[in-house]
C-alpha cells in the first residue's frame, strides 16, 4: 500500500467534489472459476484500491459526505477461515492502513443504507461490471440488478474519473514499475522466440515473468503471428522464420498499476523489405503522434495525425492513391488501421473504461464519431498535464475487410486492391508505448525498449 495519507488526501479531495449524500464503494469478491472454492485470481476493484488500498475480496466503504464520516465493512476472519487461509490483520487494522476508524461488519451494511434511504439522501455509486455486485446492489438499494448501471451517479462518475485520470509521481513511479517488468517480457520474447515454436511457448514464457516480477499480466497477452486480428488471444501457431509477430502485454506492479507495451518482431531476427516498408510507416506515425503530445491538443487531432502518415506511407508504397487529406477525413486508412489511437493507462489498463469512454474521453466539445476506425478511439479530448496514455498505431492487412471493401468497391479511389493481394498473408504491425502528458509536452515512461528495426534486429537475432 501507499502511505496512509495518500489515501486520506484522495478522498479529502473527492468530498471537496461530491457536495452531500452517501459515497458508496464496492470491493470485489472471489470469483468462481467452476465451484466456489475454486476461484480465478482475486483482482480488487480499481476504484475501491484507489481510496482505500484494502486488496482483498468482500469490502465496502462508505464515505458519508453530509456528516463527514468513513467507513469500512468487512467481517473479520473466523478460526474456519484461519484454518484454510492462516491469520489475517483484522477489519480494524486493514482499515487503519488506510486512515480510516470506523468499521462495522458486512451485514450491517444494509441497515447503514436503509437508513440513509429512508431519510431522502442521495446514495452515490460508480457503474458496475461484476455480476456479483450488480445483485449486491439490488439487494442494498432495491433497484433491479440489470438495470444498476442506469442510476450510477453521473457526480461520482466525473468527480472520480477526474481525479483517477491525473497520475500523481508516486502513481507515475508504479507504472514506470510495471513496465519495467514489460521491459523483461519484451525482451525476453524476441530473445526467446524459435522458428518451429508454438505462440504458447512464448506467451506462457513471458506471463510467468510478470507473475515473478509483479502481480502478473495486466490484460491477457496477446502474442500472435496474426497480428492482423487485433485481440487475438489464440497461441497455437506454429511459428517460423520470415513470420512477424506482434507481442502486446503488460504487468501490473505490487500496488496494481498497469503497463502496456507492443513490440513487432521477426521470428527469424531479421525483417524481410516488405516488413521493413511497413515496419517504418508505423514508427514514424508512432513517434510523430509522441512528438505531436502536449496539454490543450485534442487526441483526435494526434489520432488523425498519425492516420495521415500511415496514409501517406502507404501512398508512397502504391497500397493507397488520390489526395491523402481527404482519404484520412473520409476514414479510407482505416481499412489498415481500424483502431484508436490510445487510451488511458493507469490503475485499469483500460483506464477508467468501466465509466463509459463517452463519460471521460469524449466531452462537450468533442463528440464520438460515427465513422469506421474513428468511432473506435477511445479517448478525443485534449490532453491535461499527468494523464497517461497509450500511443499504439498499427498497420494490419485484414484479408476479410479487404475482401469486402473490394467486393463493395469502398473507397476505390484511394485504395490500390490489385496491389493489395500481395499482403493478404502479411499479418500486422503494431508499437506501443506508455506515455505522459507533462506541462509542455510529453514523456515516454520506462526504460526504453528496443523499437528501431536496428534496435529490434539485434535483440531478436541474440536467441538464447
Ligand atoms: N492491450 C490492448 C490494447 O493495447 O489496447
Ligand atoms: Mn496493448
Ligand atoms: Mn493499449
């Protein structure tokens, strides 16, 4: 945990931003895997470690804005308990970790709310994502378990996706933890990777890096010689030389910060012409929207920045043709980059996408775009000081989308199909780094990992 008065002083400054009513905050529960005693890995709720650092299952907290009090629910450990799970601190002594004195079991929790209902207060809660907690709230609040989201307060949405959004230095210093245990991942998966290799063998190599070296993986790896399905968590193929791979994975530090790193590597050590070609195209549109980083600029602009130079790379390599700015703005690029540009990173990989992106990545002047591509940029905004956030262009060759763009002639007048057929097998690129916004521009976090084709050839032709 942080120091005690971290904690504190995170949620001085939410009641200074919530004016009245009941704060309530959820701990998540073990979740069962396939029989109650048998349960995935426990993962607190991010909200609920932001305020109050508790990292184990079946809390609550409350914070009593109207009569300025906190409060923690939780049921000490009983000697059944003990004997499964060994001793444990008390609901009394976790809670001072955190600043806060009062503590009542789980059960009174429900009488604590009643009570509070019945006197007309507000009772606050952010959106939720767990089953569990869903029908917890129906049975707290009387409200229908799928329909919780609807009454989530908008309030506490702001005010708590405001302060989680600005990373502290001590926040910064976790993530730069977390990726330096990507670092290791990175760097061991080009070191590690053989022709006549399985994906798995790779993947599961590097996972346990992050489990040795912090609190494991942050989101599942996604290591694949199609790079081209951007989510792809299938590790069965076999790998051999003239393959690229994309590896895209990230760790959470002790105290559940995240990191989130992509790195494209030849299986063989060495790019052949055409992976170079397109290899370029995403570094410089990778480094341009880095460069292109400082508070007051929109991340749409920065997003339509590097669609340009990836559009204008594959102009110059005859994949796309006509004017550039208008295939950008009518979104014909999106064929090969169908993804946004980045998102915040912080305690959520995904930060704070459990608030809805449109409550904190997109505002008044700002608004979703409908179009394909664009639509999937997850944050708009302009950029503040001590946000951190993922830039992660790519170009892939989505054999599908191609076949149906060109069967419906979308877009014929910047896109090369004949020359396209070339690349149906050619997978994808993509390079993330983990980057924040300073006063005047912005900072690549961690120890730089190898990005170059130079850099990225020396380390991936070393195997071990
Ligand atoms: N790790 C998934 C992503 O980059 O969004
Ligand atoms: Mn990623
Ligand atoms: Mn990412």
């Amino acid at each position: 945990m942080f120091p005690v008065k971290i904690y504190k002083q995170r949620r001085e400054e939410l009641k200074r931003k919530i004016k009245s009513g009941v704060i309530l905050f959820l701990g998540n529960d073990e979740s069962p895997m396939n029989y109650t005693d048998n349960a995935y890995k426990f993962r607190q709720d991010s909200t609920f470690l932001y305020y109050f650092g508790i990292d184990e299952p079946s809390f609550a907290a409350v914070i009593d804005v109207d009569e300025d009090k906190e409060i923690i629910f939780g049921n000490d450990f009983t000697i059944d308990d003990i004997i499964w799970m060994g001793e444990q601190k008390t609901v009394k002594q976790k809670a001072l970790r955190c600043g806060v004195k009062e503590t009542f079991s789980m059960s009174q929790l429900e009488s604590f709310l009643k009570n509070a209902f019945s006197k007309g207060r507000k009772i606050h809660f952010i959106p939720q994502y767990r089953h569990s907690n869903m029908i917890k709230l129906q049975i707290l609040l009387g409200i229908d378990a799928t329909r919780i989201n609807d009454y989530a307060s908008q309030e506490l949405i702001k005010a708590v996706a405001e302060q989680r959004a600005v990373k502290s230095s001590e926040e910064i210093q976790e993530i730069e933890n977390a990726i330096s245990i990507a670092y290791e991942m990175q760097i061991s998966a080009m070191k590690f990777t053989k022709a006549g290799m399985l994906e798995k063998e790779v993947a599961g190599f590097i996972e346990g890096i992050a489990l040795s070296m912090g609190s494991g993986i942050s989101f599942p790896i996604i290591f694949s010689k199609h790079g081209e399905i951007l989510h792809n968590h299938f590790y069965g193929n076999k790998l051999k030389d003239g393959d690229i791979v994309v590896n895209d994975c990230g760790a959470e530090s002790l105290l559940h910060y995240a990191s989130d790193i992509t790195r494209t590597f030849p299986v063989s050590g060495r790019f052949t012409q055409a992976q170079k070609e397109i290899y370029e195209i995403v570094l410089y549109a990778q480094l341009t929207a880095i460069n292109s980083i400082k508070p007051g600029v929109s991340y749409k602009d920065i997003h339509l920045k590097a669609s340009t130079v990836i559009a204008e790379g594959l102009k110059a390599l005859k994949l796309m043709r006509g004017d550039i700015k208008e295939a950008v703005e009518k979104g014909a690029h999106a064929l090969f980059f169908p993804h946004g540009l980045g998102h915040l990173l912080g305690l959520d990989v995904h930060d704070l996408e459990n608030f809805g992106e449109n409550n904190f990545g997109y505002d008044n002047k700002i608004k979703r775009s409908s179009q394909f591509g664009l639509k999937s940029l997850r944050y708009a905004k302009a950029l503040v000081p001590g946000i951190v956030i993922t830039v992660e262009p790519g170009i892939y060759f989505i054999p599908q989308l191609i076949e149906q763009w060109k069967a419906e002639k979308k877009f014929e007048e910047f896109i090369n199909y004949e020359k396209l057929e070339a690349y149906k097998n050619f997978g994808g690129i993509r390079i993330e780094d983990d980057v924040l916004v300073t006063k005047n521009g912005s900072k690549v976090l961690g120890k730089p990992i190898p990005k170059t084709i130079d850099e990225v050839e020396a380390i991936a032709s070393d195997k071990v």
